[in-house]
C-alpha cells in the first residue's frame, strides 16, 4: 500500500506467492458476493480506496457500492514487511476518513493474521476474523 507522499519512493513487490494469495482472497470473497450474494462488500484487488484523487491502493478492499466506502482492507506481505504493513493500515483507519472499519494483515510466510479495528485498536482474539463480514479470512486460504 502505498500513501500519497510515497509515489516517488513506489517499489514493485510482487511475489507469485503474494499475488496468489490475493487471488484466493478476491475468489473466495467474489463467490460470496457475485454469486452467492451473501456478503455486501465487493472484493477488488489492488484498487484505490479513493477514486476521487490519490489515494492508498491495498491488496484486497472490500468496496460498498450503495455508500461508496471501503470498510475493510486487506494486506498481504512477508514477515519482513508486518509491522510496516499493519502501521500503514492503523494510520489508514485513524488518520484518514476512508470509511475503513477493519484492517487485516496476513504474513503467508508464517500463515499468520493481524487486525485493527477503528474505536477498539489492536485485535488479539480471532485476528483473522471479519466481524463486519462475519467471515473468517483465513477459512479462503
């Protein structure tokens, strides 16, 4: 994910691994939403949070096309980029009004799932867990 004052810094990583999990996430999330039409967040791949000018672009946002936010956002990385990554989504949900609620970060290295919530921070239970979805990620793995 990358922040406004970043684009000069802007780095490909893209690993076969990393883009394989992002397609799992979107295919098992798209089954739910196009087909089965048990979820009302549209999972979107690689997709700005903000259309409307520059703006982040996680690896997974759940997009509400009735109110046009994005409640969750999903980001996928190795064991070196963890706590950059989850520092990034803490600063999106706090810092920004994207309308994000739930923040996950998923290590595939160590198949391990980190998550933040606007109003109630760090989550240790269940991180892997979307209570907006009802949904656990990692069951899409």
């Amino acid at each position: 994910m990358i922040f406004p004052e970043q684009l000069t810094e802007i780095g490909i990583n893209a690993p076969k691994e990393h883009q394989r999990i992002i397609g799992k996430l979107t295919t098992g999330l798209g089954l739910l939403f196009y087909h089965q039409g048990t979820i009302e967040l549209e999972p979107l791949p690689e997709t700005m949070i903000d259309e409307g000018q520059t703006s982040p672009v996680p690896d997974v946002s759940l997009y509400n096309n009735k109110t046009y936010q994005t409640p969750i956002i999903i980001e996928v990385c190795h064991p070196n980029g963890v706590k950059n990554d989850f520092k990034k989504i803490q600063r999106l949900i706090e810092d920004f009004e994207y309308g994000i609620i739930e923040g996950f970060v998923y290590d595939y290295v160590n198949n391990s799932w980190s998550k933040y919530t606007k109003g109630a921070g760090v989550q240790m239970d269940a991180p892997s867990f979307s209570t907006i979805l009802n949904i656990d990620l990692a069951t899409l793995l």
